[in-house]
C-alpha cells in the first residue's frame, strides 16, 4: 500500500472526513422553479404528483411531478378559517399526511415569540388548495402556559394509535394522543408527554418529526435560530427512543429532555440555517425535506431535499 503524507492532502478535504464539521454535510438536491418556502412538508399521491405545504399566508402551496421543477399554487385555504384571528392572521409549519382514505394538515397559528398559539387541523380527499376543510383547533396554549402549540407532526404508529408531538422554546417538545376518529386529543389520556428540552442556556428547539426504523422511533428536531436570513443558526438534530412517548436519546446516550441531539445537518457553505424539517419516505428511500437561507441569494428561505441513510443505526443526509 502507498503511503500518502497527509501534509499533502488539502486541508478541507481532511474536515470532510471528520463527522460533525460543516464541509461533511451535503449540499442539497437539485430543485427548481418555485422554491422559496418555509418549514416544507411533503407528500407523494398514488398518481405520483408531489403536494408541498410551507408556512405563511393560508399555507403557501407547491407541486412537482419529478421532485426537482416545482410550481407554486393558490394557498391551501382560499378562505382562512374565523377562529384563526384569535391567534394570528398566517399559518405555520404544516405537516400533512394521509390516513384512512383522507389527506390531514395539521398545522399552527401563532405569532413570532408568542406562546399564545393554536394547532389546527384540515382534512381533504385530494390535498389540492381549496379542498381543505376546517375541523378547528386541536390543541392551545396561551401566555400563561410554559409551553407552545405549534409545530405538529402527527405520528401513527404500528398499533393503530394516534400521537402528535409539537412545540418550541419555553420547556420544549411535547406530545399528546389522539383520537383516530376525530385527529383531536384522546379523552381517556390527557396527558401532555416532554420529549425534548433544553433545561440549560437557550430554550430554543423547535419543529418536532418523529418516524420509526429498525424497531426504533426517531425525533428529529431544528434548534437555535430561524428566521434570520444569513444570520440563521438552525440546524437539524435527532435522538431515538425504544417508545414512543420516550425517552429520546442521542448516539452519546445523551437525553434530547437534557440539550440532547445528534447532528444531522447544519449550516455549510451558502446554505445556511438548514432546519424546519419533516421527513418522507419516497421510492427510493427516505427524505428529508427542509428550508435553509440561501447565502448567494440575500438569505432567501429555499427549499432543501436529501435522501437519507440508515445503514450506521442513525440517519445521515446524502
């Protein structure tokens, strides 16, 4: 075997080596069109079209038939619902799924730096804008609770039960069980469940998305700063858990309820502040699907696609 000096090897090449250094993570998919958003969630139709929400407006809408040229189309509330102007006048961070022969969107209306927040929850049989039918607020918080609800995810799991895990800052990432039949919180558990928090320092994790792989559940979560064009700090962590509600830990064993988190993208090059993440599995295997702010374009929030692979035991984007 030839050996190399690795005083001859550039050093940026050595950090794409090491794990956890900037240069290590990947630059995103290739994606064209109308690819300004925030907070994306997608999904794939059995005629192959792919829906995607993000946040603002009545929840801004884009579609794709190859998932690289996407076009955008009417906001997927033609009206907003009344009781919104309770909370705010826009809509965050939807998460849509199809269940039962119906596509859900659940989504939050809060504003920026307010715990006054409401979960909705929409249902329609196409998932096309304008379908969507209000089924009102599923879950609140106000100015007194120390937590908030936005950012929901709904995770169904083997067993037919029903779980939406949501939140930022304050004491972190909850969860609640649902009822199936209605997508609104089970009356036999009220309990609210933590599965991450950051007890020490900034409070600040947020955009929850839980999927299950190889006999374990994953929480995959944005921390630090968003919404900062270039000066954005998010970035995309995950720990697993052997049950739902947890306890969720990283790949040292550290608790996601104790500053806890496994790196799984963060800023690097022009793209920064990768975050708002949710996760969708696709024919050619898993995805995440994210925002970030682009450094070549003045902090434009654009959108941000990698595969991801499992093979360590934990999720790396590719």
């Amino acid at each position: 075997m030839r050996r190399i000096s690795f005083l001859a090897i550039p050093a940026a090449f050595l950090l794409a080596l090491i794990p956890g250094t900037a240069s290590a993570y990947p630059n995103p998919g290739t994606v064209t069109g109308a690819t300004t958003i925030h907070d994306p969630t997608m999904i794939r139709t059995s005629a192959g079209r792919y829906l995607l929400y993000g946040t603002g407006g009545g929840l801004g809408y884009r579609t794709s038939t190859d998932r690289i040229a996407f076009s955008a189309g009417a906001d997927a509330f033609s009206t907003k619902p009344g009781w919104w102007s309770s909370y705010a006048t826009e809509a965050w961070a939807p998460d849509i799924s199809y269940q039962g022969g119906k596509y859900l969107l659940y989504y939050a209306v809060s504003t920026f730096g307010s715990n006054k927040s409401a979960i909705g929850l929409a249902t329609s049989s196409t998932g096309l804008p304008g379908s969507w039918a209000d089924q009102g607020t599923v879950y609140t918080s106000t100015t007194s609770s120390d937590y908030n609800a936005i950012d929901p995810n709904l995770f169904v799991d083997g067993d037919g039960k029903w779980w939406l895990s949501f939140g930022s800052w304050w004491t972190g990432l909850k969860m609640i069980q649902l009822n199936p039949s209605t997508g609104k919180q089970l009356s036999t558990n009220t309990t609210r469940y933590s599965i991450a928090a950051r007890p020490t320092g900034t409070k600040a994790v947020e955009a929850p998305y839980i999927v299950k792989r190889n006999g374990y559940y994953y929480l995959f979560a944005s921390y630090d700063t968003c919404c900062a064009g270039t000066s954005s700090t998010y970035k995309v962590k995950v720990g697993r858990a052997t049950s739902i509600t947890g306890p969720y830990v990283d790949k040292n064993g550290v608790a996601m309820t104790n500053n806890g988190g496994t790196p799984v993208l963060e800023s690097h090059g022009r793209y920064i502040g990768p975050g708002g993440q949710s996760i969708m599995n696709d024919s050619d295997g898993d995805l995440i699907v994210y925002h970030y702010y682009d450094g070549n374009d003045n902090g434009t929030p654009k959108l941000g696609i990698n595969l991801l692979n499992w093979s360590s035991g934990w999720p790396v984007a590719t």
